[in-house]
C-alpha cells in the first residue's frame, strides 16, 4: 500500500518496553510520506509511568511528532468507523492482551473501539504484536 496523502491511525497499547521503537518507526513514517497520523493509546499506555518512562513526556513527544491530539478515550474512538477518519490503522506496539481481546471481541478500550470501528469500513489494521511470553499464551488468539 503506497502511504503519500494517507490518513494513518497509529494505536499504542501496554507493551511500554518497545514504546521507543516504536516511535522512532512512527517518526520515520511521518518524515518520508506525506501522511496524516491519528495517535491513540489504551487507558494504561495513556496513564502509565514504568520503568521505560513518564506517560506525560510519550504523550508530548507523540503528539509534537503527529501534530494531533492522541484519542485516549472510548467516546473520542467511537467516531473512527462513522466518520472513516483512517485509510489503514496500525497497532504497534499490540500487546497480548489486545490481542486476546480483539479475538474475543472485548471492546472496553480505546485501542480495542478503533480497531472495531476501523473494521467497519473494511479497511485494513496492521497488527505490531509484542508480547513477553513468547507468544505461547498469545499464539491462540492470533490464530
């Protein structure tokens, strides 16, 4: 998929060891395409200090980097779908647990209400999975 003129929706979730990779990817893609990126993010990437950093300076640095204000809400993710804000949704980094819910249809988060609502429109959602387990407890509900 050529990404120029794109509208992207680019979706944190808890896997905060991988939060710089990630933004670094995000950075990249903004820097060479001329795209639009909607940043979103769970409740716990959105509230969460770890040990990888303050949730306050990802949330400035995310937003400096999109030029948009990160959706961190299920009302605020509701609309994706309705209004087809995106042209493609990633969910990078995509926790085990997302995983899980999203295969079980659990919709009781703001990154799990995008992607449902993305799919509205038949569009398409990359998954960036990252999970500690080694995939044994997650390999189930990515089949």
């Amino acid at each position: 998929m050529k990404l120029e003129g794109k509208k992207i929706g680019f979706a944190f979730t808890g896997s905060f060891c991988t939060f710089r990779k990630t933004i670094d990817e995000m950075k990249k893609i903004k820097r060479e395409n001329d795209v639009t990126i909607f940043p979103i993010m769970s409740f716990n990437s959105y509230n969460l200090d770890t040990k990888f950093g303050k949730a306050k300076n990802f949330i400035s640095e995310i937003e400096e980097i999109t030029e948009n204000k990160i959706i961190h809400t299920i009302p605020d993710s509701e609309p994706i779908g309705p209004k087809k804000m995106f042209d493609i949704l990633i969910v990078a980094p995509c926790s085990g647990n997302t995983i899980a819910k999203l295969a079980n249809d659990i919709i009781d988060t703001p990154v799990t209400m995008a992607v449902k609502s993305h799919l509205r429109n038949e569009k398409p959602v990359v998954l960036g999975i990252s999970t500690n387990n080694a995939l044994s407890g997650a390999a189930e509900n990515i089949r």
